[in-house]
C-alpha cells in the first residue's frame, strides 16, 4: 500500500508485484489522464541493502536497470541512493528527476507514519 502512495513522480499508481527474485513488478504511474507502464523483474533481493530489478516502459527505450541501496546513516536515518542505468542519454535527466521526485514523496510519506 505504501508503494501506491510515492512510487511515481505525481498523481497515483497501480501496481501488482511478484516480491522475490525472478517474480515480476508492474507499475501503472497516472497522472492527468496519461497513464504509462513500467514492467520488470526482480533479479537481487537483499534486505534492508539492496534491491535491483529492471525497469522497461515506453521511455526507456529498452530494458532498463536499477538498483536501489540502502545505508545506514547514524543511528536514527538511512541514506537511499538509486541507480538507473542502461538509459540512453535523452532519457536518463529526466529519469533521474523522477526518481528524486519519487523520493522526495517516499520521504514525507514515512515522516507522516
């Protein structure tokens, strides 16, 4: 449920995923009546350090990967660096603004907790 609440730069998502490695992840991110497709597989799982899975939609322009890391930061935080990459490079400034994006509503909705 947490998911559907920031794993998209705005508006809202829809998503079925398979959690474990080899199951498949699929996110329907909608916005403003444009709605756009992701598909992917899980291909590591390492709690709570690392996850990476590809990531393909119609703006990637092929399959995609990234990696999402996890580190602990002091005692009370986490540090979350993603890496996105197999982009080209048209496509990788914007991807990266939604990732920040993403992350930027991934944090207020674990502050709100």
């Amino acid at each position: 449920e947490l998911l559907k609440r920031w794993l998209s730069p705005s508006g809202s998502v829809e998503s079925r995923i398979d959690f474990r490695v080899g199951g498949a992840l699929e996110v329907v991110m909608k916005d403003g009546g444009v709605e756009i497709d992701h598909r992917g597989e899980y291909l590591e799982i390492d709690p709570p350090r690392l996850l990476v899975f590809t990531w393909e939609s119609r703006y990637t322009n092929g399959l995609s990967l990234v990696s999402v890391h996890l580190e602990p930061e002091g005692t009370a935080a986490t540090r979350l660096r993603i890496v996105h990459s197999r982009l080209p490079d048209d496509v990788a400034r914007a991807h990266a603004g939604g990732w920040t994006a993403m992350a930027e509503r991934l944090e207020r909705e674990l502050v709100a907790e």
